[in-house]
C-alpha cells in the first residue's frame, strides 16, 4: 500500500519524553498472558469493599462480566477515600464560568455536595436501580448530580444539554427515567439556551417522569410545575449529610449513555461498577501519566463519554485537580482556551482535532500571546487528527516538548483503547497514529469476511479479547447488543471503524465504516437526521450523509423530496433547519439542505443513499446496476452545481 506523508514522519519521542518503550512491551505482554495476576494487580487502583471471586467469567459470550462479585462504590473512590486519605483540601475542580467566575471545590466540598444530593435522592423516592436523567450544562452540579446516583446505586443517564427535545424525550423513554435533573437555562456562546423549556416539551411526548430538579443558574422565568418540580437548592438545605454509600455488585450498572448507530434508535450503552472504574483510572494513568500536583483539563463536554471518563470519573479516582469550563473554546476571543491555560497553570490539556483545526484557523498570533510554558502533555480524541493539526498542536501549542496522545476509544469501550503510552514509557510517535493498544486490548485488522489482513493494508478493527471497561450490553435490547457488536465476526467485538497496523506496529484509525457520523468528534446517526426530516409534515424521501470538512471533519448534507401538495417557496430549507435544531439539537443541523424531485432507488424502492453521496462529492457510484430511476442522478449533480455557484463553496 502507498504511504500517506504521515506515514513518513516519525518524531523521536522517545528521546525526548521518556526512556523507550521498554516498559510499555513488558506490561502489555503481562497483561495479555497473564490475565488474571494483572488485573489483580491493577484493580488495587481503587479501594473495594468486598474482593472480587474470579477476574472474568466468560462463560456466557458476549455478555463478559469483570471482578465477579466484588463491591465498590464510584462515589467512595472518587471523594470519600480523598477525603480519608489527606487529600481533603485538595482542589477536585476549578470551575470556570462562561462569564470569567471561578469556583474551586476541594475533595471536602465535593464529598458534602454529593452526601448533600443523595439524601435529596432519597427524600424524593430514589431507589438503588432507579433510573434517572441528567441534562445539565457545565456546571458543578453535573458531577455532583452522577455521583450522588452512583452514591446510592441509582442508574443515571447523562444527556448532552445540546440535545433538543425530541432526542431527550427519546431517552427518557427508551430508559424509563423517573426523574430527570436539569437547570433554568445554560449559558452558550453568550446566550442563553431555555433548558426546562426543552425538558417541559419533551416530558409531553413520555410518562415516566414524576420529578424534575432545577439548577437555577441563569435566572431565567421558567414554568415551575407545582406537584413535579423542584428546585434543587430547595431540595440540598442540609448540607451535613452522611448518606452510606451503597456497594454495587461490579457487575451492577453504573450508568447509561445512548450512542447513535447505523439503524434505528441511539441505543443506550450499558456501563458497569467495577470493570468501567478500573479502566477509566488506569487507562489515565497509562496514557497521560498525571502527577500528583497536575491540573488536567479534558475539554470535553460532560455529556459525551469523554466527559464522564475523563472529566468525571477517572481524574477524582485518581485524586486529581481537573478544570471544568462552562463556556465555548472561542467566546468571547479566539484566546479563551490559551488564556485559561496561562491563568491556571494546566498542565494536561486534552482536547479534540475539531477545536484544535478551529483555533488553528485563528492564527499562531492567540496561542504567541499566552504564557503556555506549564503544558506537558497534549491530547486528542474523538476523531482522526491530520498531520497538519496535529503538528500545529505540537509545535505552537506544546512548543516542540509536550507529547501528544491521541486516544482512539468509543462510548461502548469506556476509555481508550489505543493511545500512546506515555505512563509506561512513550514509543516514538507519528502524528496521526494512536501508536499502540492499551494493556489489555488486542485488536486486529480484518478483511470482510474476516481473515486477519497483513501490515499496511487497510481493514475493520476489532478486537479479540473483552476489556474491563467495555459496556455490560444495550439498554433493553440484548439482542441488539449480540447482533450490532458480535454477529459481523463470531466472538470478536466489531467496533465499526476501519484501521491500518503500519509495519511497526502503529495503529491508524482511519474514520467509521459504516453509516454513522461524525461531526466535530461527536458520533451521530443519518438515520436520526433523516427520521427528523420525514417527520416533518412536508416531506416525503431523505437521504443524509456526511462530507468531508477541514475543520469540522465531516458536515452533514441532505437531499429532501417534498410531499406533491408542498412546493419548494424559498422558505421550507429554513424551516427544516429550526425543526432539526428544535427536536435534534444544532449539531445535527445540515450545512446543506437539497430539495430534488427523485432520490436514486433500487428497483425495490429502497434509497441508495451511497449513490447519493458519490454522485455529489463527484466521485465513483460504484455498482448502480440495481438504479431505477437515473434521471434522479442527473438532478443530485445540477442540484450541486447550483449550490456551488450561489455560494462558492466547491
Ligand atoms: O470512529 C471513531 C471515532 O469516534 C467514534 C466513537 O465515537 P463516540 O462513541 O462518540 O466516542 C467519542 C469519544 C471517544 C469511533 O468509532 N474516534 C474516536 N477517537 C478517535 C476516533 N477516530 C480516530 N482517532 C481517534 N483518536
């Protein structure tokens, strides 16, 4: 196979960061063959009430189940044993408002929040393996809120404050929450997004909900419902709680976070107690090797796995100070992320490509006028990240002496999978490749029908092996769970994305396989997108896709046909859009809306979305030779045309 230009260049990391990967290839050789003395070990990264029976059981594929028996609580081990173990004036957050406020909360205050919000569970009817909803913003009460849940064995799912309203109500009754935690409003970019209002109209389309809890944050007027709302600092007056955490069987779930797929509904990604904590620990430990007076700050948004991972569970298990900023990397200046940096010293800042090619396109003149010299270490997630950005990272941003960790990882994997190994001694490394799997992970390269493909030829990863972190199953649909993750390859999990092993041994993620997006690092659905347009009164055929984007990786595009009685009068795309924004969030708003009269099918009827998508990123349709209807190509290709000349966009 040809080599890209990434391919070519290889720093020589390891000189300059760390002694070699020596290390790395011991540890990874223990874990792999002498499973069950490593996790042993490993598991003494947190503090358990009751030791685990046996390591794995394996006996009932693909539902794995890690440290059978043992008891443990993620509240006790993210604050309770700090707070135990001299840690309790230690900083766990500094919080930074979007407006410039800043809030710390020590190991002590955080541990009394989450004391405080259990009992206010409690009182209002929450029970072990209840289900409850959060939506919040990023504000302090967000990881109070999971960890309060966690305290008492209550299941929560966490949803994106940026979800609109027919997306939550979908979760609510997909998970059968009884309780949803929400605030006035958010603040976004300087506005103000409506929060409960979204909430109030996606409790119409369920029945499960009886109570909702009110951050006030903004001061917004809200509609109070007297028998079911609350506020929640009406609900946390007393603020000397000790509330006994409960011991959740390792097995038990710790939470749900719904993940968008190739068909159907997001489906809800079951994680449990004890395998998911420990890989989220020493998953940080291994890749970023924080140090004891580190401040860390995934720039996540708490609502994504990489927020509940990385800005939640792993740092406070670790005892770690973690940032957590309220606001958007750009507002009010293009500097707001360097000049956060500068004011509080961070030392590891983990981000995504997306908002890196963002500030990139700003100039090397924001980051030049920050004091960035307390950088160590830099991450990535969530999408692959190009050479150039990946060199402008390193160079302005680390100043050609902080590494980068790019974490190759998934919602259902729990943290990552593959990522350079800076805790266990850093390989050198290539910009765009994740290097190497994390101890434990055994991937492979496949071809379709699943032969393992030689060095540098382009396949399906999967893996060969369970991992603690991975989910316990699917919300409901075990058999969804069998047959999205197991059934492509017989006892290998399938993860979608397809990969090259260079002839080192690096891994290169190469982008989803299948029919998901991903736009800006966050995984969505065409299915959603289309589901959301067909439901709208004036249409009648949608076919989505994703298209290339510099910064934001891909921009979603759709081709609409309109039901006979409606007409295209100029302002149906704008009204789409507000529909999308309304009952979807803004990210899975297209970029471009295209009304044509056919959409290629199959003499069957079936869309051919692919043929879609070539036919307008002027590229091969491949095989066409079950296509109907071929005028509809010709009018994909004007209706392309038209659009570059009106706008200039090629
Ligand atoms: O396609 C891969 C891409 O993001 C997908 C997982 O999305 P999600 O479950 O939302 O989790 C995102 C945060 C972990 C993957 O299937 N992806 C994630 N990280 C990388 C990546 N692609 C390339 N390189 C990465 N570092």
């Amino acid at each position: 196979m040809e080599k890209t230009e990434s391919q070519k260049d290889v720093l020589p990391t390891s000189e300059v960061f760390h002694p070699g990967i020596g290390s790395y290839q011991q540890v990874y050789r223990e874990s792999v063959e002498n499973r069950d003395d490593f996790w042993s070990k490993q598991a003494g990264i947190l503090d358990w009430h009751k030791r685990w029976d046996k390591i794995l059981d394996d006996s009932n594929p693909p539902f794995y189940r890690w440290f059978v028996n043992g008891k443990l609580n993620a509240s006790y081990n993210a604050v309770d044993r700090h707070v135990l173990h001299g840690k309790r004036n230690k900083a766990a957050y500094i919080w930074i408002a979007e407006n410039g406020d800043e809030k710390i909360v020590t190991y002590d205050g955080l541990y009394r929040r989450v004391n405080n919000f259990a009992r206010a569970l409690l009182d209002l009817g929450v029970k072990k393996g209840d289900k409850i909803i959060i939506y919040l913003p990023m504000i302090l009460e967000a990881p109070v809120a999971m960890l309060a849940a966690a305290r008492i064995g209550a299941v929560f799912s966490f949803v994106f404050a940026g979800f609109g309203a027919g997306a939550l109500a979908d979760r609510i009754n997909d998970s059968k929450a009884k309780m949803i935690i929400t605030a006035d409003g958010a603040f976004r970019g300087g506005k103000i997004v409506e929060l409960k209002k979204i909430v109030d109209e996606a409790v119409e389309m369920t029945s499960s909900i009886s109570t909702i809890v009110v951050v006030k944050r903004t001061g917004i007027d809200i509609q109070m419902d007297e028998e079911r709302d609350v506020w929640w600092h009406d609900v946390t007056k007393d603020s000397s709680v000790y509330i006994e955490p409960e011991w959740m069987d390792s097995n038990d779930p710790l939470y749900i976070l719904y993940t968008s797929g190739t068909t159907g509904k997001p489906k809800g990604a079951v994680h449990g107690n004890g395998g998911y904590s420990v890989w989220v620990a020493s998953t940080l430990r291994w890749a970023f090797d924080p140090k004891e007076d580190d401040r860390w700050w995934c720039a996540a948004d708490i609502g994504w796995v990489t927020g509940h991972s990385y800005i939640v569970f792993a740092p406070l298990f670790l005892g770690l100070t973690s940032i957590m900023f309220e606001g958007a990397i750009t507002y009010p200046a293009p500097d707001r992320m360097w000049e956060i940096i500068e004011r509080y010293r961070v030392n590891l800042l983990y981000t995504s490509p997306t908002a890196i090619r963002t500030l990139m396109r700003f100039g090397e003149k924001y980051p030049a006028m920050h004091d960035l010299s307390s950088l160590r270490v830099l991450g990535t997630v969530g999408e692959p990240i190009n050479p150039a950005a990946w060199k402008w990272y390193y160079e302005h941003i680390g100043h050609s002496n902080s590494p980068i960790i790019d974490t190759y990882w998934q919602t259902e994997t729990g943290g990552f999978m593959i990522a350079p190994p800076l805790g266990l001694g850093l390989p050198p490394l290539k910009p765009g490749s994740g290097t190497f799997p994390m101890p434990g992970v055994e991937p492979v390269i496949l071809d379709e029908k699943g032969h393992e493909l030689p060095e540098e030829q382009k396949g399906y990863i999967a893996y060969k092996k369970p991992w603690p972190g991975m989910f316990l199953t699917l919300n409901n649909d075990p058999e969804r769970y069998k047959k999205v993750y197991f059934e492509k390859y017989p006892g290998l999990y399938f993860c979608g994305d397809y990969a090259i092993k260079d002839k080192d041994g690096y891994y290169w993620l190469l982008g989803r396989s299948d029919e998901v997006l991903n736009v800006s690092g966050h995984r969505l659905g065409t299915i959603e997108v289309e589901d959301a347009l067909i439901s709208s009164k004036e249409v009648a055929e949608s076919a989505v896709f994703g298209k290339p984007d510099s910064v934001k990786g891909e921009v979603i595009v759709a081709f609409v046909v309109l039901k006979e009685q409606y007409q295209d009068d100029g302002e149906i795309v704008q009204k789409l859009r507000k529909r999308i924004r309304e009952d979807l969030g803004p990210i899975y708003v297209p970029e471009e809306i295209h009304i044509v009269k056919t959409l290629p099918k199959t003499r069957s009827g079936k869309i051919m979305r692919r043929v879609v998508k070539a036919v307008a990123l002027n590229q091969l349709p491949g095989d066409i030779s079950t296509l109907e209807n071929s005028a509809s190509v010709d009018e994909i290709k004007e209706a392309i045309q038209v659009f570059s000349t009106e706008t200039g966009n090629p």
